[in-house]
C-alpha cells in the first residue's frame, strides 16, 4: 500500500499541475475577452453611471419632472454619444457633495460630474478628466455690511462640506465662522432663516439664488481658474480617462462647449483655452 501511494504520488502531482495549468491558460484567455467586452472599464458595460447633485443649478438639478438638467448634465450626455452611448445608457443619481468623490472611489459610480474643482489633495484618491470649468467663488449674503472678506470676520459662514469653498476658507477666511452643510439649498435655507450671515458658494450658483431671493446679494468673487472643474473617474481608470478627454476636447473644438456656456451662463466670460481654435 505505501508502495502504491509513493508510485501513485508523482502522477498525482502530474495531473494537479496539468488542471492548474489548464485554468491558467484559460483563464488566461478570458481576460482580454473581458477587456474587449468592457473596453471602458465600466461597472457595467451596458451603462454609465453618474454621481452628481440634485440642487447645483446652473451646472446639475433636477427638474420638476425628476429629471436632471443643467451644463454638466449637458456636456456629459454629448461627451457619452460621442463615446458609443445613447441618453438612455447614461443613469445619473444625486447625492450629497461630499459623497460624490468617495463614491466613484469605491466603485458605485464610473464618474462624478457637479462641477468638481481638480486639486492635488483629491487627486490622491480618484483621477479627473481635463478641466472643461473654470469660475469664481463667492459670497452670498442679505448683510449690506459684507462687501469684501474682511467684512467676514466673526461671521457665520455656510460652506457645502467637501467644496472648493470649505477648502478656501479653513485657509484663508480664519477670521469666520464657518458652518457646514450637506448643500447649497439648505445653507440656503440656513441663510434665509438667520442661522448663518452669509453663504460661500459658486458664483454661477449664488447668482441663480440671488434671483430668486431678492434679499441675498452677491458680496465677493474669488477667481478659481487654479482649480477647474473636470469629470471624476476612479483612480488608474485610464481608459476610460483617454476617452473623456478626447470626447471632451472634440466638444470643444467643434462648438458644442460654447454653445452650452452660452446657454448656461449667460455673460460670463469664457476661457480663451476652451473655446474654438480658428
């Protein structure tokens, strides 16, 4: 019996190692299928899907029929048709902002698109197309004593948690009180009820709500050219990086970016950069 076990053993081992080297090979052989098939890298390759916020007009709402509207919404349904993708295939949900990045790290989103400022801290933890925004930030506020950010000193100030805005001002407002929300509506809201003096948000946002309450007045603009907006994708992602950024910039030279600022922002100047070469 040990004679036949010791015999037996070496082709035992022989016939071990010849089915791991079939799963090997055919595993082997899948991969690229697999690469083929998801080309994009995609949660799923049929789709893709988009964190981004329900309450950021003019960049990404939803409309009163559910639907979500506004530049970015826009600008990322042509940049998806011009990678393969009918609007269909594309399926946004909102979230809070600070959700947002974390989100796509983690695989629940393929991409991220409010309007999200590309800085080198969040870079460490998602990967952004080329920019395709650039704006100012600005103060919003009902106090006619608020005309320059010295006049924030002991203020109350809102800031959307995770924004370009809280990063700014945990820098350079020290002298404020700052007071954080999930979103611009309820720092709004906050605003309105006497909760904080002013609110520190976009200034394209803090235009729509200054139209809408006759109260709260634009007060300071901050440049943020050194921080423009791009498309969030999880992090080594590259494939599907490449084919943002060469979507985006077909956009861009063919008038599509134009025609959407135009539409969206009404007067605001447009970066040389992202406008049509002649």
């Amino acid at each position: 019996m040990q004679f036949i076990e010791a015999f037996n053993f070496p082709f035992a081992r022989m016939r071990a190692t010849a089915i791991a080297l079939a799963f090997s090979v055919l595993a082997g052989a899948a991969t690229p299928a697999l690469a083929q098939d998801n080309p994009l890298g995609l949660i799923d390759s049929a789709v893709i899907s988009v964190g981004t916020m329900g309450d950021a007009k003019p960049y990404a709402f939803t409309t009163a029929d559910g639907n979500f509207s506004g530049f970015d919404i826009e600008l990322f349904l042509n940049i998806a048709e011009r990678l393969g993708f009918k609007k269909e295939q594309v399926i946004f949900t909102g979230q809070e902002f600070s959700a947002l990045m974390p989100s796509v790290a983690n695989g629940r989103f393929d991409v991220a698109a409010a309007a999200i400022g590309t800085t080198d801290k969040r870079k460490q933890t998602v990967d952004f197309s080329d920019g395709y925004l650039a704006g100012f930030l600005t103060v919003l506020t009902p106090d006619a004593g608020i005309t320059d950010a010295a006049g924030l000193k002991g203020k109350r100030l809102g800031v959307v948690q995770g924004t370009l805005q809280e990063i700014y001002a945990e820098k350079n407002l020290t002298g404020a009180d700052l007071v954080k929300f999930p979103d611009n509506n309820s720092a709004i809201s906050g605003l309105n009820n006497g909760t904080v003096d002013a609110h520190f948000l976009d200034y394209e946002a803090a235009k729509d709500y200054s139209a809408r309450y006759a109260d709260l007045k634009v007060a300071v603009n901050i440049p943020s050219f050194d921080a423009p907006a791009g498309f969030v994708i999880r992090k080594g992602n590259d494939a599907l990086r490449e084919a943002l950024n060469k979507a985006l910039h077909e956009a861009m030279q063919d008038g599509t970016w134009k025609t959407l600022h135009e539409k969206w922002f009404p007067g605001t100047p447009m970066p040389e950069s992202y406008l049509p070469k002649q």
